[in-house]
C-alpha cells in the first residue's frame, strides 16, 4: 500500500488544457482546493473513473459525502505534469481514506447519470449510423464508399460506447486499502 503523505501536502496542476493551475493542500483530514475546505472524515465512497489512453485521456476521482460529491478532474496527455501532479493527488487522497477506513469502497469506472447517459451516446450512433446507411443505399446509386465507412465507423464507435457503458451490471469495486496497484498504473 502507498504511504500515508506527509503532512501538509502541496500539490498544483492544471485540471484541464486551456484552465487556470489549480492548488490542493491535503493536511490530516482536511483537503484544501479551490472550492475551499472538504472534510475526509465524511467521506463515504470513491469512485475512479477513466476515458481515454496515452495521448489524450480524461480522469476523475469522485469523493462521496453526505454534503455532496468532490470531483476531482484533469484532461491531459498521460506523461504530462499536470496528469502526473493529479495521479500524485489521488494516490495521496486514497492513502489518506485508507489509513481511516481501508475497506471504504472505490469504485472503477463511470456510475449512475454518467454511465445511462454515455450508453443512450451509442445508442444514438448506432441508430444515426443505421440511419445513414440506409438512406445511402436508397440513393438510387449516389452512394459512396466514403459514406458506408463514415457510417460503419460511427456505428463501431456507438458499439463500443454500449459495451462499455452498459448500464445494468455493476461496475468493479476494489475498496481504497487495495487500491494501491491502481494509482500506480495511473502513474504509468
């Protein structure tokens, strides 16, 4: 397991691309953002969410408490500091909630609004490339082979979002004290 951060613990990055650099302060149980003060006592769940690979990706790790949920965000390149300085952020924040509480629940991947409304996405791809295709192939022959591979990608694309996405199982759950081998692949 990763250890537990000296206390106080500063970290800066910038969440997205074009955003202004972000600070974080993470002392005992108190961490410090641009939001203000969250209270790590009261924190109920985690969940970790990813899209994307090495040269473009989007990242979040969710903090659940009964005063409402702390997203902590970054869109980057996966070498970038600014993921990096995020990935320093989480592996801290995670230590810090296993040291209280090392069976709380972390959650992989997207859940609830976030995980219906990226499969309704396929769906709609699916549907709009289904479209596509037959009205091309009704064309009466003004059909190309550029459309019938636009429509095929899309419709590839909308499978993947469903698969992916599928709302109905459970998404992995590990718990914050196991979660160690996580962070370090986030670290990559």
């Amino acid at each position: 397991p990763a250890a537990p951060p000296r206390d106080p613990l500063r970290i800066s990055f910038r969440p997205a691309l074009t955003g202004p650099r972000q600070d974080w302060v993470l002392d005992h149980d108190r961490l410090t953002g641009p939001r203000g003060a969250f209270d790590l006592r009261g924190v109920t769940g985690t969940t970790l969410a990813e899209i994307g690979g090495r040269h473009g990706l989007i990242r979040r790790l969710d903090l659940l408490h009964p005063g409402g949920t702390l997203s902590l965000p970054v869109t980057g390149s996966a070498g970038d500091d600014d993921v990096r300085g995020h990935a320093a952020l989480v592996e801290a924040v995670l230590a810090r909630l296993a040291e209280r509480d090392p069976d709380l629940p972390l959650t992989l991947g997207e859940r609830g609004a976030a995980r219906v409304t990226m499969f309704v996405m396929g769906v709609v791809a699916v549907l709009f490339a289904a479209t596509l295709g037959i009205a091309a192939a009704a064309g009466a022959g003004r059909a190309t082979a550029e459309v019938f591979v636009s429509a095929g990608t899309l419709g590839l694309f909308g499978l993947m979002l469903m698969v992916r996405y599928f709302p109905w199982p459970r998404p992995p759950r590990l718990t914050v004290g196991t979660a160690s081998g996580v962070v370090a692949a986030l670290k990559g």
